[in-house]
C-alpha cells in the first residue's frame, strides 16, 4: 500500500505499475469493474469523470488530470481485486477500519471544506453531477444536496449538503458505498474524498 505522506508519488506509481503489471488484464478488468482493451494488453476505466488507460507500463488520463498522486489511486484501485458480493448501501468514514488516525485530516480536508462552500456546491449541481458522473440520491431529499459520485467502477461517493438556517449553520457529510472498502484502504479512501472534494470547489 502507498503511503499518502510520501511525497514521491511518480515513484510509488511505478512501484505500484509493476505489480499491477504482474497480473491478468482480464481478471483484473472483472474483478474491479474496468474495461479490458486485448489489442492493447490494457486496462480503461473512468475515475472522477475522467477516463484513464493503464498499460503494463504506465497510466496516462486520457482527460487534463495530470496529477500523479490520482494516477497512483487509480493504479491502487486495479490493484484491489475487491470482492464478488459486496452489498449495497452507505458507510460513514469513520466507520472504516483503522479510521482514527485520519480523523483529523479527513474532517479538515473534506468535510470543513464542503461545508465552507456549500451554497457555490448546490448552486453547482447539475454542472457538478454531469462533470464528475453523479446522480441524486432520493432516500436523502429532506438535504439541499443528495449526489453520489462514481468515482471509480465499483466505488462511489455520497455528498450531502445542508445551507442552514439562521439558527443552524450549513452541514456537509461525504459517505462512501458500502462495498468501498473491499476495494480501497481507509487510507486510500481518504485521498479519494480529498480528490472529489477539490473537483466540487474548484
């Protein structure tokens, strides 16, 4: 697994190239939901509303992302394998394994963020779910802002948003699928809410 303190992410996606490179395009693609290219010996998938392709040798976004610290998460993804029955519904960060030395940063790098930008979000939200391949979530209609983000194939990303009033401030809550953590550690699943956070106020 990577480590997000790293600051040489171009290593560790090489690092993590060379494993994934170990394994059977095919499976992989089965297993975590990506499309597999035979010509090509290569792996397609979308993260983020951006389309990516993973060789043996690299991992290039076919979009302007060019950040490696998302190529090494899409990368950590396929390495994932993620599981067969995994289930629906929706999980509260800090409900994953080994969340509570990421409490901090995830409150203050994702959820105090929503939260200062909630208005320009909801006022965003049509531009925002076609962008980032989102879709409402009607079980959560008494919030200003029920969308989930597919962030990657099998993965996705709950955001919702309340303004407030005069008496209560704005609220922002950001949930993954259940199934997230079969295919991503809490660590990496950090980073991916961090990421999707950035591309909803930017």
């Amino acid at each position: 697994m990577w480590a997000m303190v790293m600051d040489n992410y171009d290593l560790v996606l090489n690092q993590l190239i060379e494993r994934l490179a170990r394994f059977n395009y095919a499976i992989v693609a089965s297993r975590t939901g990506a499309e597999f290219d035979l010509d090509n010996d290569a792996l397609k998938l979308r993260f983020l509303g951006e389309d990516y392709i993973v060789t043996k040798k690299d991992c290039k976004c076919l979009g302007s992302n060019d950040s490696s610290k998302d190529h090494v998460l899409v990368v950590d993804y396929l390495l994932s394998f993620g599981g067969l029955d995994s289930g629906d519904g929706w999980i509260d960060f800090r409900d994953l394994p080994n969340s509570m030395p990421y409490d901090g940063a995830f409150r203050a790098n994702v959820e105090s963020v929503l939260e200062r930008n909630v208005s320009n979000i909801i006022a965003r939200k049509n531009e925002l779910i076609k962008k980032l391949d989102g879709y409402r979530v009607p079980l959560f209609s008494c919030s200003d802002f029920a969308v989930a983000f597919q962030v990657f194939p099998r993965v996705e990303c709950l955001v919702i948003l309340c303004e407030g009033d005069d008496e209560i401030g704005p609220g922002a809550k950001l949930l993954f699928s259940s199934k997230a953590p079969q295919f991503l550690s809490t660590e990496s699943l950090a980073a991916i809410a961090e990421a999707l956070t950035r591309r909803l106020v930017e």
